[in-house]
C-alpha cells in the first residue's frame, strides 16, 4: 500500500474483532506515529494503554465521569443499571483503549503547538495501524473534559487529555464516504 492509498483508504472504526493486536505491533505503530512534527522537538505524547483487566478500572471511572456530568442518572433504578451495564459492556468489548494527554502549557500558543503536533502523532498512528490491518477510531467524549476523571485514573491536574483511541482488528470497514472537492475549499491568490 502506498501513502497514498492509505490516506484515501483509512477509515474510522467502529466494531472490533475480541482480540488483543500484539504489543510490539502496538509499540510499531505508534513509534511510526512519533515522526509527527513537534515544534521544538517537544514530543508532547504520552500514552497509557488500557487492555485486558485494565480496562475495568479506567471504564469504571468513565461511568462515574458520565454520572457526575448528568449524562446517565446516578442513581440504581432498572433503566439506569441497564444503561452502565450495556455502556461497561460494550466499551468493555473494544480491545485497547489508548489514552493520549500531554502537559497543559500555560502560554496560549505553546498550548497550541502541543495540541496540533500531538493530532499530527494520532493521525500518523491512524495512518500507521491502517498498514498493520489495525483499526482505529479517534475519539473525543465529554469525560475528557471532567477534571474529576483525570484525577481519578491518577493523572495530575496540568494534563491535557486529547482523545482517546478505540483499537482493535476491524470487524468491518464502513464505506468510504469521500470527500468535498478541494476546488471548493482552495483559492489561490496571483496577484
Ligand atoms: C478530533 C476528532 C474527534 C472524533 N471523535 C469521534 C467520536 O467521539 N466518536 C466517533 O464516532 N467518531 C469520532 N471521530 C471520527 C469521525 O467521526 C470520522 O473521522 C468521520 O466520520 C470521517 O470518517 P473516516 O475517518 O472513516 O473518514 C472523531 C474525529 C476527530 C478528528
């Protein structure tokens, strides 16, 4: 497969095959991701991987997230436990959750730079795992932005939380959807 071809190829996954990917596939992927660029080579990266049992802990916190910000009711009535149980049950079925964060700089266009170069490593992790036959969906949901939940899965209050990636062998590819033509996005100016 080309560059190329991948670019127009990948696509957001959402249905994984029960399997773990191997570590060192893992370790591949996002070692090709780290040829992002990064003003000043910074690197701002970190990852955690959740797998297996580890994943019970960190869904755990993500329901608490979800109850705390009224997004499913904290309280222990039938449709309310059916609702955790089906969310626990379905996150719990993805084969890897890998959370992506980097340091929250205080100066505004530091922030940015770190921000951009870190989608530059999770679109390049995209891009690499499309080769490994490996899928990925990025996603962004409003527990990232619940500073309880950062604390509760251990990390300090100066942590920028950037998306977190559902990984796994697809069980199946939706169909590409295409693009809008760049004609209607691109001016060239000449003079
Ligand atoms: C910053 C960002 C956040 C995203 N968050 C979600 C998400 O929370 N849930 C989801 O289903 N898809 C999410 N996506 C994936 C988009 O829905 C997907 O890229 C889009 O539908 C185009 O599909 P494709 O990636 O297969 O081309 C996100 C994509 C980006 C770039």
């Amino acid at each position: 497969m080309t560059i190329l071809h991948t670019l127009k190829n990948r696509r957001s996954i959402h249905t994984f095959k029960k399997i773990n990917i191997p570590s060192d596939i893992l370790k591949d992927i996002f070692t090709y991701a780290s040829y992002a660029p990064t003003h000043y080579m910074t690197e701002p990266w970190e990852l955690i991987v959740y797998q297996d049992e580890g994943k019970s802990s960190f869904i755990q916190s993500i329901l608490s997230s979800y109850e705390r910000i009224g997004m499913i009711k904290p309280n222990n009535e039938p449709k309310a436990v059916k609702m955790k149980e089906s969310m626990r049950d379905f996150l719990m079925d993805i084969p890897h959750h890998v959370l992506i964060y980097f340091d929250r700089k205080q100066d505004q266009i530091r922030y940015e730079e770190e921000y951009a170069a870190v989608c530059a490593f999770i679109q390049n992790a995209q891009l690499a795992a499309w080769e490994y036959e490996v899928g990925m969906l990025w996603t962004i949901t409003p527990y990232m932005h619940d500073p309880l939940f950062a604390r509760d899965i251990g990390l300090g209050e100066n942590v920028k939380i950037a998306a977190v990636l559902q990984v796994g062998y697809p069980k199946s590819i939706p169909r590409n959807k295409g693009r809008t033509p760049i004609e209607q996005k691109i001016k060239f100016i000449t003079e």
